[in-house]
C-alpha cells in the first residue's frame, strides 16, 4: 500500500496537535513509531515534508503581512540562548533547516532531496531528532506572535554533536 499525501497531513496534523497539548507520554510513543522503518503508514520522509510545508506556509504568510522583501532568514538557538550555525548542527537537523529554506524559496527539488538526506540512512535516535526539531520548530511559528520575525528556532539538546561538552 502507497501511503497517500492525505494520510501523512493527518499524522503531521495529529502530531503538531501532541506537541502543542503537551501530551508527552503520547508524542514520544507517536515519534518512535513513526520514525521506525518497520511502521506502517506514511513515511518518516512523508510526515516531515508536511512539517516543512507547514512551516514554509505560515513563514510565507507572515513575511507576506509584514511586507518583508528581503531573502528568507531565520535564527538558530542552542537550549542556553546562543546562536548556532547550522554546520554545527547534527547532519540530519541541518539537512531540515536548508529544506525549510528551500520551501520557502519554493526550490522543490532542493526541499526534497534536503528531506532525503535527513530521513533516508539515519539511524532512529537521528531520525527521531530531525522529527522532533520539525515538530517544535512548527509549533513554536504556528504559536508565535504574527508579527515576530525572523523566526527564531530552538535546538533540542543533543542535535549539537561537533560541539565539546
């Protein structure tokens, strides 16, 4: 069975709807299953292009309304407040932030291959953290004042791993 766009909409729905509830017995359980290669149902690649497409929409959107011309940009932050580059991200979470970029842009290919290379080959605890950043950095826009921008995304601890301890 091919699973259908509509289906991996329901589960990024569903999903945003855990993180925004604070259900986190229920995300976790929700993560894990859809980051094993063995579910059934959209795949991981599937759920997070909606992430990102949800993401792009409501980034979209606000610049429209506030009449910003200038190229995309957003500001990444470590869980302490600092400023992270995204080459000093995990692989897979930098793999999601140039999608969302290239969402924005509408640079399709770009997207998809950026989703690729952040789903495909990954191990579950890297497949898990590229889903959970795509959820709270989803949330946190969708949750956000209209007018703030740009878009401030928060690393999980541990998608830092180029980074000494």
């Amino acid at each position: 069975m091919t699973p259908s766009p509509r289906r991996a909409h329901t589960v990024a729905r569903d999903l945003l709807s855990l993180t925004r509830s604070g259900e986190a017995d229920r995300l976790a359980t929700a993560l894990v299953s859809i980051a094993s290669s063995t579910r059934k149902g959209p795949a991981l690649g599937e759920v997070v292009g909606r992430l990102v497409d949800t993401f792009s929409l409501a980034a979209k959107d606000r610049r429209r309304s506030l009449r910003i011309r200038e190229p995309f940009t957003l500001r990444l932050r470590d869980p302490a407040g600092m400023t992270v580059r995204p080459d000093k991200l995990d692989p897979g979470v930098a793999a999601i932030v140039r999608a969302i970029a290239a969402s924005v842009r509408d640079d399709r290919d770009t997207c998809a291959d950026q989703i690729g290379a952040a789903c495909e080959n990954a191990d579950l605890d890297q497949r898990i953290r590229v889903l959970a950043h795509c959820l709270v950095w989803t949330s946190d826009l969708l949750s956000t004042d209209t007018t703030a921008y740009p878009p401030v995304l928060s690393c999980l601890k541990g998608s830092q791993p180029h980074r000494p301890q």
